[in-house]
C-alpha cells in the first residue's frame, strides 16, 4: 500500500494504458484515501471548534480499510481525551460502505467539473 496522492492526469493516462479502476492499485484507491482523510480532518477541526471537553489533536491512528475500490492504509486523526469519535469511519470500523465510496466519487466529480 504505497503513500499516494490523487494525480487526475496520471489516473486518465493509467487508465488509457489498460491499468484496472479498482483494487490495492487501482486508479480510485488513492482517490479515495485522500478525499476520507480529508473527511475525516475536516470532521476534527469542527469537533474540535464546537466541543466544551477540553482537549485538542493528538496525533493518528493508523488502520487498514477495505473500500469497493481497495484496501488502504488510513490515517485516522485523534485528540488527547479520546472523546473525538468520527462520523464517517467510526472507531473500530474497518470496511467502508459502498455507498460512502460513492458519495465521495460524486462529491470529487462535481468539485472537478467545478474547477
């Protein structure tokens, strides 16, 4: 499981030359690892803004998730009390649905179409 980010012109050369869309090194693998750790950031910051718990970030945590499109390694963002329990990928959960793979295409493919 390489440390990658998301290059849309990579993937669309990578996808020409035959590579497969799914899988540990499919296109989307590294697509959506980024755009959950960014979820998933975006989810602290405002836990973090809105809490009365006195605490504030404490590293991540590293763990294994399979997605429709691959396994990847995530790095789950954490605060010192312990109290900070994501949404999008809870504590202890290691599979992520279908439909939030989908959810995170669409939300990429508007923002795209966007830019």
């Amino acid at each position: 499981m390489r440390n990658q980010s998301f290059n849309f012109d990579e993937a669309l050369k990578q996808l020409q030359s035959g590579k497969n869309l799914l899988g540990t090194d499919g296109i989307l693998t590294p697509l959506i690892k980024q755009l959950t750790e960014a979820a998933l950031q975006a989810e602290i910051e405002h836990y973090l803004s809105t809490t009365s718990i006195d605490t504030r970030k404490n590293g991540y945590t590293r763990k294994t998730v399979k997605s429709t499109s691959g396994q990847f390694e995530l790095k789950t963002p954490r605060d010192r009390s312990g109290a900070f329990e994501p949404q999008l990928i809870k504590k202890n959960q290691t599979k992520l649905s279908e439909d939030i793979d989908n959810k995170i295409l669409s939300l990429f493919a508007l923002g795209h179409e966007l830019s």
